[in-house]
C-alpha cells in the first residue's frame, strides 16, 4: 500500500522530529518508535472495497484454535447488490465464519498471509 503525497510528507516530518529528539546511541528505542508509528499510520489509513473482498487473504493477529490463515469464500449481498456480510474460511480447519466486511478493519485482522 503507497502513501499519499500527503501522508508521505507527514511521515518524513514525524521521521525528522524523532531523530532529532531522540539521541544517536539510543538507536533500538529509535527503530521502535519509527516502526510504531509507521505502523499506526498505515493502519488508520486501511481502506477496502467490498466488492473486491472475494478469495482475499486474511491472517488473524489473535489465532485461536490454530485458526490463523483465512480466505474469504463468499459475499452476502443485501437486496440492493450491496455487500453486508463475507463468509471467512479457515485454511487449516475449513472452519466458516459469518462475519461484516467492517471486521477486517479492525486491528484483530491483516490483509495477506502473516
């Protein structure tokens, strides 16, 4: 996922003021404060499209059961074609889950194969 001219900007700025607050030798506290807030920042931004759910990708960052790795396997449509919920399927159980699409926003979940 590319940042936006916008977001990028701030992103270099929020860079600077870390490194500038935040002494040399102090490196390993430097590294985690840019990965956190890298992170944050990509994930207040994460947008999806519900049409385009079908066969994604998804890894619970919570697994239980040994249920970590899932595929969305159906959409549920509501009567004006509009995608309400997805059925999410367990890769190693097959297990199937009825979910709304907004749950994959939440921080519980990450797109692609962790």
């Amino acid at each position: 996922m590319q940042a936006s001219p916008m977001e990028s900007g701030r992103t270099s700025c929020l860079l600077t003021a870390i490194e500038t607050c935040i002494p040399e030798r102090s490196r390993v506290v430097r590294r985690a404060v840019i990965h956190y807030y890298q992170k944050t920042e990509i994930t207040m931004t994460k947008k999806l499209n519900p049409n385009k759910l079908l066969l994604s990708k998804w890894t619970a960052t919570r697994p239980k059961n040994k249920e970590k790795h899932f595929i969305v396997t159906e959409l549920i449509r509501d009567d004006d074609e509009q995608v309400t919920d997805i059925i999410l399927e367990a890769v190693y159980t097959k297990n199937a889950y009825q979910l709304s699409w907004q749950t994959l926003l939440d921080d519980l979940w990450q797109q692609g194969w962790k």
